[in-house]
C-alpha cells in the first residue's frame, strides 16, 4: 500500500505570475493522480520547473517513484524514491514505499529494513507494520508476521485486509483455528472480502472439512468467477472428499480459465489416477510436462501411475527425472525403489530406500519398504530388523500389522518363534479390520478358508486388493505348513490378481521363481 503526498501550495500576487501558477496546479493535480502517467508526466513538469521546496520537492519525488511502481518500472521507482529520502530522510511514507518497491524485486532483507526504519521514525505508521507483515509471510517468519499484524490491526480496526493475512499466517503454521477465526472476523468487517472466502477454503481443506471448504469455495467463485484459482481449489476439495467427477469438473474450468495451468493439468491427472484411468492420467502428466519440462511433480504422478499399469521401467525413469529436480525430497528415492523391487533389483531398491531414510529419518514406511526388498533378497536377518523397527515405531498402526505380517513370514523362514516379537501388534492393533484377519492367520485362530471370507467387502476395490493379500498370505502360510500345490496356487492367484505395484505381487512372482512354479504369468 502507497499513499499519494499532496504538495504544498505558494500563491503569489501578479498577472504573469499568476499564469504560471495556474499551470503548477494543474501539474500538482497531475502528479498525485492515480493513473501513473499523468502523474509521471505532471510530477516531471514541476521537477524541470525547479520552483519546489524541498520539502514539496521531495514529495513530487515519492509520487513519481509511486507511479514508476505502479507501471513495474521498479529502477525508476527505487531513484526517485531514493531522490525523495535525500531530500528529506525524514519521510516514513517514502520508506514505506521503497520498501514495497524493493519487495517487488524480491528483496526481502532491504524491504524490511526500510518498513523498520519507517516504523522507527513513526511508531505509528500503520502500513509500514502491514507491509513489513507481508514481507515476513512471504519468507516464512509468521510469528513475526504475527505480530506486525497484530499491531496493524490494532492501529487499523475497520481494515478487513490486516484480519485477512494474519489469518494466511496463522494457516501457514498450521494454527487453522486460529486461522478461521481471523478470515471470519475480515468478512465480519467486509462480508463480500473475496480473499477471506478463498483462505477458509483452504484452511478447512487443511482441517479436513471438504464440504465447507467447497462452500467457501462457491462463494469466492460467486464473487471472483473468472479467477482460475478458485475452481482449482475448489477441485482439490473435492478430490480429497472423494467426488473424482466434481474434481475433474472444476480442473476442466480452470485449465479453460487458464491454458498453461501446469497445476491444472497435473491435478487433473490426479483425479484420474484416483478413479484408476492411468492411461488418461498419463495424458495429463504429459500435457503438464509438454508446457513446463521443469514441472516435477508431473514426472513424480505419471511414475505412480507408470507403477500401477506396471510399466516399470517407465516409471524409473520418471522417478530419476524427479529425483534429478527434487534431491531432497525423500519420496523420489522411496517411489524409484518401489519399481525397483517390482523389476527385482533388489540392490538398487535398498540403496533409494537407505537414501529416502536418510532425508526422512522419522518415517517408518520406508523401513516396510527395504524390510521387503531384504526379504525378497533372502537377507532374512536385514529384513527382520526393519519390521521390528516399524513395529516399534507404532504397534497399533496399519502399518505395523503389514510390518508383523512380513515379520512372520522371515522369522518362520529362519525357524524361529515370532510370539515375542508380534506381541506389540496383537495387543495394540484392531485385529477385527483388515488385515487383521491374517495376523490371527498366523496366530492360529483362524484358518485359510476363514481370512479369505474376511476378505470380502462391498466396495470391490477393497475386495479386489484384500483378496490379493490374501493369496498371498495365505500362500505363504500353505508353504509353511509344507503344502506346496496349495501354496503355488495362491501365489499365482495373487500374482495374477493383485494390482501390479502391490509388493504382493512382486513377493508372489518372488516365490514362484524360487519354488520354480513360474513368475510370469501363462498367456492364454
């Protein structure tokens, strides 16, 4: 925010110089006129006429550098700027001004110290806290954002915008409610606060509310309908609820709102991928691509869905394109040493996911993950430390129970009793959910034919994807208790019917090919 200076005013007695008095007013009217050239145009007029204090000189030099900020012309407005401040280093407004200037270039570090020094020279000077609020939001200091916001909204009540963006900070930290309560009170102030709408979608989107988040949305888009943001976070909200078709609606309007939209398009293929339509996912990703070969997360989605079509191949190179953009980010090296189980280079997926829990020491899922690779390996010792390790990271989660399953399956390789080592599990986890029903498998309480009636569900994707770890699970529990056919049966069965990026697939063609019953599958 820049506010214009209206200059000081000299009346001086005489024809002629009354003349060239009505001219300097004309000038002054220009200068401080919204429209930035004629302000550029009246502001120079007076500096060629050199007849300005200066005082009223300096301020013809802040308007000025207002109006070059206003066409983007950020240099021009940074020499006047500095022009005003040497005429008079007393200016808070002109600070102000160069502050946001130097904003809009980028420069954080000499934005804020010019909204200090305005503040130091006008304690009160309430857009100077607001400016210096948005700079620190802008790097990610929210409590410093805080608190110029506080201050800001103390010194301007009836401003909704100072309500609006300490919300945005709040959301950043992830403090929604406090978020919520700060958008509200801006709608409260300005109930047709577009912004406001937009930020309480995203924060109940956050708080997983997605119908008020798609509520918020609607009303943003009401008041902004030509904004394709709106409809793109509106299509999130409905894609986290579940409504893929809604989802797909709204990316349809955004891409339409806004052709490049690599955003649009990678979401969209999201939604695809979500309703299992790899191949038109795959388009999406393409398209996102074709417009930003830098765009990262597209090669990231189309290797998931590369992964679920079973192109495994495909989806390392993919990954290693990710990983090329992306260093850090432990979910590249994770997803590439899934393909790599999947293709059976065992090695090569150890060493991503020994990557992976390097830059995410906290997670568990990776440990599962190399735990696996280790036991298809047959480095039975190895994998049993990792699933050991995801069971003591958290007994009663999901991924502890797949965690004991494959604990078992080591353990029972090696000869050896497991009770201890499932014990967590039995007395944390809900046995009665899937897959429960397998750990009471190898617990003794229930029987093949009984976990695969457990595996029955209404949804047929859950049936489809419960019936594949069964077959697995049960195969391996057939082998154990020396019962070969039965065994490789299931072991076929899984590997014919399991989604493709299942490791109960890979783990099936595994013990195909040790038992020599034949990984792939027969062509008919």
């Amino acid at each position: 925010m820049d506010r214009k200076i209206i200059l000081g005013m000299f009346f001086v007695l005489g024809v002629t110089v009354a003349a060239l008095g009505q001219t300097r007013d004309q000038n002054w009217n220009k200068c401080k006129a919204d429209d930035p050239n004629t302000s550029i145009a009246g502001c120079t007029a007076l500096i060629q006429a050199n007849q300005e204090t200066t005082n009223d000189l300096a301020n013809v030099y802040y308007n000025r550098g207002i109006a070059y900020r206003d066409k983007k012309d950020y240099d021009s407005a940074l020499q006047d700027l500095d022009k005003a401040l040497q005429l008079n280093p007393n200016f808070p407004s002109a600070l102000n001004s160069r502050g946001n200037t130097y904003s809009d270039k980028g420069d954080s570090d000499r934005a804020i110290a010019d909204y200090t020094e305005a503040i130091r020279q006008d304690p009160n000077h309430a857009l100077a806290y607001y400016n210096r609020g948005n700079t620190y939001d802008n790097i990610g200091k929210y409590d410093l954002a805080i608190a110029d916001f506080d201050t800001y909204v103390r010194l301007a009540p009836t401003d909704a915008d100072g309500f609006n963006n300490r919300g945005h900070a709040y959301m950043q930290k992830g403090e929604y409610n406090q978020a919520i309560q700060d958008f509200n009170a801006a709608l409260a102030i300005k109930p047709d606060h577009d912004l406001a709408f937009y930020n309480l979608g995203r924060a109940y989107i956050h708080k997983e509310q997605y119908d008020t988040a798609v509520q918020d949305f609607n009303k943003y888009i009401q008041l902004m309908p030509d904004d394709p943001d709106g409809y793109f976070q509106r299509g999130l909200a409905y894609m986290k609820a579940g409504q893929y078709d809604n989802a797909i609606g709204d990316f349809n309007k955004n891409i339409e709102l806004k052709p490049d939209s690599t955003d649009g398009y990678n979401s969209r293929g999201n939604a695809y991928e979500d309703k299992d339509q790899y191949e038109r996912a795959i388009q999406d990703y393409n398209q996102a691509i074709h417009i930003d070969s830098k765009y990262s997360l597209a090669y990231y989605n189309r290797g998931l869905a590369y992964n679920h079509l079973g192109d495994f191949d495909l989806a390392i190179e993919d990954f290693s394109q990710y990983i090329a953009k992306v260093p850090d980010d432990s979910d590249g090296y994770r997803s590439r040493g899934d393909s790599y189980v999947r293709t059976g280079q065992y090695a090569r997926a150890i060493e991503d996911y020994n990557q992976s829990i390097r830059l995410n020491k906290d997670s568990v899922l990776e440990y599962y993950d190399r735990g696996c690779a280790y036991l298809l390996e047959q480095n039975l010792a190895a994998a049993i430390a990792d699933f050991e390790h995801v069971i003591s990271a958290g007994p009663s989660s999901y991924s502890a129970v797949y965690a004991a399953l494959m604990l078992h399956v080591a353990m029972k390789r090696q000869g050896q009793n497991d009770a201890q080592q499932l014990a967590p599990v039995v007395a944390a986890a809900d046995l009665s959910k899937w897959p429960g029903p397998v750990l009471k498998l190898d617990l003794g309480e229930l029987t093949a034919d009984e976990v695969m009636v457990a595996a029955a569900n209404p949804d047929a994707d859950k049936q489809k994807r419960q019936v594949c770890e069964a077959d697995y699970y049960t195969g391996e529990d057939a082998l154990l208790h020396q019962q070969r056919a039965t065994a490789l049966a299931r072991f076929k069965a899984a590997r014919d019917n399991c989604p493709k990026n299942y490791i109960e697939n890979a783990a099936a063609q595994a013990e195909l090919k040790r038992l020599g019953g034949t990984a792939a599958a027969q062509k008919p």
